[in-house]
C-alpha cells in the first residue's frame, strides 16, 4: 500500500487530527494490513459501501485506487450491476458515469490483429477474460489472444510440439514450473519447448496481447493444469 497524504493535503490544516487519522491510522495502519486482506479485496469492499451510501465524490476516488490494486472495469461495473439489486437502481445509473471515467483509457482496445471474440473454447481455463482471433488454420494454428487486466491461462504443457508466443501489444507475464517469471513487452518472443509446464498472461493494470504459433506434431495436445492462484499472480511486479 502506498503511501497516503490526501489527508494532509485537503485537510491538514483545517482538521490536522482527522488527516493524522486518515493518512497514517486508516490507509497508513488498516489498509496496510494485506496479510490479512488483499488491497485489491480492501478496493471492492470500500466501493461497495461508498455505493450503498451514495457517497459519489469519494466513490469515484476509491474507483481509481480500485484500479491501481487490479479491479478491472468489468468487475467494477459487475460488481455495480449486482449491488443495484440491494442497494437501489439510480444509485448504478449515478455510478456507471464514474466508471466510465476512470477507466476511459482502456475504453479502447486495439490490439495490432483485431481484438477477436471471447475465448469461449478454452475459457474454462482461463482466470479472467480472454479474446481468441484464428489467424491461420492451414497447416500451423496461428492465433491472436487477448488477455484483460490480471487476466492469465491455467499451468499447461505443450505434448508433441510446442509454441511459439510473439507479443504485440500490452504488458505480460511467461513463467515456466521453477523459474521465475518473465515480464513480456511488444516486440518480445518466447519459444516454448515441448513438455514444459508453464502460464501466461496480461499483467494487473492493463490489457496484453501476443500471436500464438502452434508448432505442428502428429502426437501433440495441450495438457491443461491448475489455476495460477492470486496468491502467486499478486506477488509479481
């Protein structure tokens, strides 16, 4: 968690006790505590009662740090679609603008090859949202994915022949079983042998796309493992 002045700086010197409070004991001593509960957990929970109060300048800022900490716009509107329900409709028609707002930058994906369709094929292994564009069929499989923020596909391994990923847009994530993973910029290629289990993904604060060049084999397949749980996913960059 960083380091929190807004306190001090609005009200510092009309309540200096109250931006002590704020800055140091709430954000500085409460928020602080993600061994217990994840930032990104603290950023749900704060915009759903900020939500259900109607408290909309603050809403807005806890918005943005819910950005920060990884909430996604899809899950930010989500998560208002749902509470509307409970907590009343013009509360989300009052919300959805805020939202709009602080996630105007994204509100614009495109990706060098088109951004494709959901990944409904292999979504079930996927964590998040994935788009899947076939490029070419004839021969070698070659495919656009696109991954929303934090989004990542399950541990796999590559049987037979394995693959070749080339990324063109976004920021990401590669990680092989016992290596550290690697961070992955546009211009950036992996190859990735048969028989290596390994993940990859889009980092937490934005979108990330990569061509994936399937290397043919007459015994190949793709052995699909366990999630890449948050625990693992938060401790990177």
């Amino acid at each position: 968690m960083k380091k929190q002045t807004a306190g001090r700086d609005k009200l510092g010197k009309l309540a200096p006790q109250f931006a002590h409070l704020n800055d140091d004991v709430l954000f500085g001593e409460v928020w602080s505590r993600e061994e217990q509960l994840s930032a990104r957990d603290r950023s749900m929970i704060t915009i759903a009662a900020l939500f259900s109060a109607g408290q909309y300048p603050q809403l807005k800022s806890h918005l943005q740090m819910g950005k920060e900490h990884g909430v996604t716009k899809r899950e930010a509107v989500e998560l208002v679609t749902h509470l509307a329900f409970y907590c009343g409709w013009p509360k989300a028609w009052s919300t959805f603008p805020l939202i709009e707002e602080v996630y105007a930058d994204e509100d614009v994906q495109r990706p060098l090859f088109g951004l494709g369709e959901p990944n409904t094929a292999f979504g079930k292994y996927f964590t998040g949202q994935s788009y899947l564009k076939p490029l070419n069929m004839a021969g070698v499989g070659v495919f656009n994915v696109s991954f929303e923020p934090r989004c990542r596909n399950n541990w796999h391994i590559h049987h037979g022949g394995g693959q070749i990923l080339l990324c063109t847009d976004g920021n990401g994530w590669y990680q092989q079983w016992g290596e550290e993973a690697r961070a992955l910029r546009p211009g950036d290629v992996v190859y990735i042998a048969p028989e290596i289990k390994h993940w990859h993904g889009a980092a937490k604060d934005g979108w990330f796309t990569h061509i994936a060049i399937e290397i043919p084999s007459e015994h190949g397949g793709n052995e699909w493992c366990e999630p890449v749980d948050d625990e693992h996913y938060d401790k990177l960059g």
